[in-house]
C-alpha cells in the first residue's frame, strides 16, 4: 500500500499521540514498513488489520530464544538481494541427539556457544543447538534439553514428532523459547496447542504449498504467534525449488498463509551443498550435524558476504592505525575504510612484521579502485584526512605510500598536501616486499 494510500485511512488529526508530527509522516512509515499500525491510538480494529496486512513485510517474523543470543528471521521483502537488501541473515543450529552421552551433549552445546571467528571487523558466530529426540523417550528428551540449557541462553531448536517428548522438554525449557519442529497434518493441534502455552514459534512442515498453507492458518487461528515453514525437500534441488517457490509468493503476497520464513534441516541433504543453498535461497533456520571447522568457515563467510546489506559495505573507523608498534619514521600507508582492503592489508602488514602506520581515509567503505573511479578518493579527502587526524605530528618525516590503483592521484596529492607521494603495489599481498626494498 502507498503512503497516500495509507493517509486516506488515518484519522488526519495530526494529534502526534503515535509519536509523528503528523498523520501523514505516520503513513509514509507504515507505508515503508517502519511502524507498525497499532501506535494510532484512534484506528478501529477493522481498519489495523487493513493496514497491518498491507504494510507488513510480505515475510513475517519469528524470534527464536530469548536474551542477547536470541536472533529473528523473516521481514524480508525481495527475491534477490541487489533488489534492496536481505534483513535477517539464516539462524544456523547444531544438532545433537537425545542418545549421546549428556556429557556430549553439553560439550557440543558449549563448543556452539562459544565459537567466534572474527572477519572483516566482525564477530561470526554460530546460532544455537537443534536438539533432536531420537531416544523415543520423553525424559531423555527432557534431561538432554535441561544439559542445554545450563549452557546459557543458547537458542534451542527441539526436534520430533512426538507432541508428548516436547511437552517434556517445554516443561524445563519452555521460558527460553525454543523452536519447536514439527506441526504435521497429523499432530498440528497438539503442536499448536503447546507453541501456544509456551509462546514459541512453531515449524509446519508438508510438501506442497497447499498443505503448507493450510497448516499454517490452522496453527495462526490456534493462537501461533510465529510460524516457519518446511517444504519437506528429498533433495538439495528439491529445497532450492520450493523454497523459491514459497519466496515468490510471499513477496507478491500471492498467498498471505505463505508468508513465513523457511526451516532447512540440512542431515539428510549432503551438508556443505545443502547449508550453502539454505544461506542463498532462502532459508530463516538452517539446522546442521556437527560440521568440520572448514566447513563452518565456509558457511558463516558465505552468510556474511549475502547478508551484508549491498549499499552499506562494512567499513572501519577512519584514522591512524599503528602496525607492529612502529616509531616515528615509519611508513605511512594510506588505505580506505572498506572493511575487506583495511583487513586483508592488516593481515600482510603483521604477517610480514613491519612497522607502519596504516592511514584509513573514509571513502564511505568504497574499496580504492572504486573510490579512484567514483571520484571519492581524491587529494582533497586525503589533504583534509592528514589535517583531521593530527597525521603530521604523529611522524617524523612527510612521505605517503598511496595504493597502486591510486596511482593517477600521486601528483595532485602531492600539490595538494607537500607531502612526498610513493606508490605502492595494487596487490596487498606485495606490500611487505615493497616496503623491504625500501623502493
Ligand atoms: S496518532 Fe493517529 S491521528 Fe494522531 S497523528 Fe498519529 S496517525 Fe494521526
């Protein structure tokens, strides 16, 4: 719906109770998916879940765990991430089963918890622990989901058919909030009725669109806040198909009972392949046997790069950073803020064990081919960098060592700035030998 659209069914008082200055500000928000309908205090019901229908994202949202590892999905808009952006990158969950040792239990808990890999400036971590009850018995289930649980407050996915072992489990981690997989056509109204009491979010899980749909509105109108859906895929191809499938509907909102996240289980599916296809299409929960290191790297890198919004590179802090505690007549290496550049030079600079000074211009997180050719990167940037940071005091000497792609700005800047300008190499990876010779 439009923003005028939207406007046409406010009350137009402008009374600012919703905390816009005016109706119609409210509505350009609504409109753009920014508020929600219910901050209009003078709206009927009829005309909120009007506009609550129109203006949510065509992928709702579903929250799983509580506290700071909590982590939503859902709200997305487009097919295609050039489109705009995707919002809510894919819970990845580790399985582990109800027969293991609880001692395993918890280590495999713990080893989830607690895995950071740190990339581009950025911590990647892992999302939670699937627990699935292959034991059969309810208060194995109920134990292995309390080990969980004394791991912090990792999410939880809890995985069976069987309504009475989650009603076990529920019973000691239901506050947390846990994902609960899966409603079927045969056990929905049991699922429901415990996603309900405990307020979880609740997987349905069918092969077709159809049957989907159905389970879906069957569990909404049982009270289920928060839905995901399985497509129930044989294959990698399989999920690929359906998932996108399901995506397309929900963006033309063809099918309001499809507008729901999707739920990937990845054990049966050849792993790596599988896991690489739920992070690229589609997927809002992802869960996974436990994987070898590479593999995991492999899979947050990837869900990094596709959720990383395309109009925002990630980007670092502007300024002077010292390498190797380097003293005043140390190189001065000027670089831009794009995260990628700023850390794969970092990483040659330390490998390489030379003192210097990286000096980080803000490009707005352009990379320096790109900043060179868009015009961001020019001498007046790098005059006004060198006045704002204090560059001049913190050395000795006046040379800068400018980027081989910047090579077409070593004069201007030089004019510009009286600093000596040394060119460097295009590839980071010939920054130590460059700076060895002394060239
Ligand atoms: S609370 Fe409702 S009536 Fe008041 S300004 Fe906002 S939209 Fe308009």
């Amino acid at each position: 719906m439009k923003a005028l659209e939207v406007y046409k069914l406010l009350p137009k008082t402008n009374c600012k109770e919703c905390g816009f200055p005016t109706c119609l500000a409210f509505a350009m928000k609504l409109a753009a998916g920014g508020a929600g309908p219910e901050r209009c205090p003078y709206l009927d019901e009829e005309t909120k879940a009007l506009l609550g229908g129109a203006t949510r994202p065509p992928v709702r949202a579903a929250t799983v765990g509580v506290g700071a590892r909590s982590f939503t999905v859902g709200e997305e808009i487009v097919m295609f991430r050039h489109e705009k952006t995707f919002y809510h990158r894919p819970g990845i969950m580790v399985c582990a089963d109800d027969t293991s040792p609880l001692e395993e239990v918890r280590r495999n808990a713990e080893e989830v918890r607690d895995l950071v890999v740190h990339r581009v400036g950025q911590d990647l971590t892992l999302d939670g622990i699937a627990l699935r009850c292959e034991s059969g018995d309810p208060d194995r289930f109920a134990a292995a989901s309390m080990v969980v649980g004394e791991c912090g407050d990792l999410p939880r996915l809890l995985i069976t058919a069987d309504p009475g072992a989650h009603a076990a489990a529920l019973k000691v981690c239901g506050q947390f909030l846990p994902l609960i997989h899966a409603a079927t056509a045969e056990n929905h109204e049991e699922m429901a009725g415990l996603a309900k009491r405990y307020g979880c979010p609740l997987v349905v899980r069918a092969e077709t669109p159809e049957e989907l749909a159905d389970l879906a509105a069957r569990c909404t109108a049982a009270g289920v806040r928060a839905i995901l859906l399985d497509p129930a895929p044989r294959t990698v191809g399989d999920f690929v198909a359906r998932a996108s499938h399901l995506r397309e509907h929900a963006v033309k909102r063809a099918s309001p009972d499809l507008g729901y996240p999707l739920y990937l289980d990845t054990t049966t599916l050849g792993t790596d392949a599988a896991l690489a296809a739920g992070i690229l299409r589609y997927a809002g929960v992802i869960a996974v046997p436990p994987l070898p290191r590479p593999s995991l790297l492999a899979a947050l890198t990837l869900r990094q790069n596709i959720y990383t919004d395309p109009q925002k590179p990630i980007q670092v802090t502007p300024g002077i950073y010292p390498v190797n505690n380097p003293g005043r007549d140390a190189p001065v290496l000027l670089s831009v803020n794009f995260s990628l550049t700023y850390f794969t030079l970092l990483g040659y600079l330390e490998a390489g064990k030379i003192p210097c000074y990286l000096f980080v211009v803000d490009t707005a997180g352009l990379s320096v081919l790109t900043a060179v050719a868009g015009g961001k990167l020019d001498e007046d940037l790098v005059k006004k960098s060198i006045e704002s940071t204090g560059l001049a005091g913190t050395v000795d000497h006046r040379t800068l060592i400018i980027p081989g792609y910047a090579a077409p700005l070593s004069g201007r800047i030089e004019d510009a700035t009286g600093w000596n300008v040394r060119v460097g190499p295009r590839d980071a990876a010939e920054i130590a030998e460059f700076l060895e010779k002394g060239e």
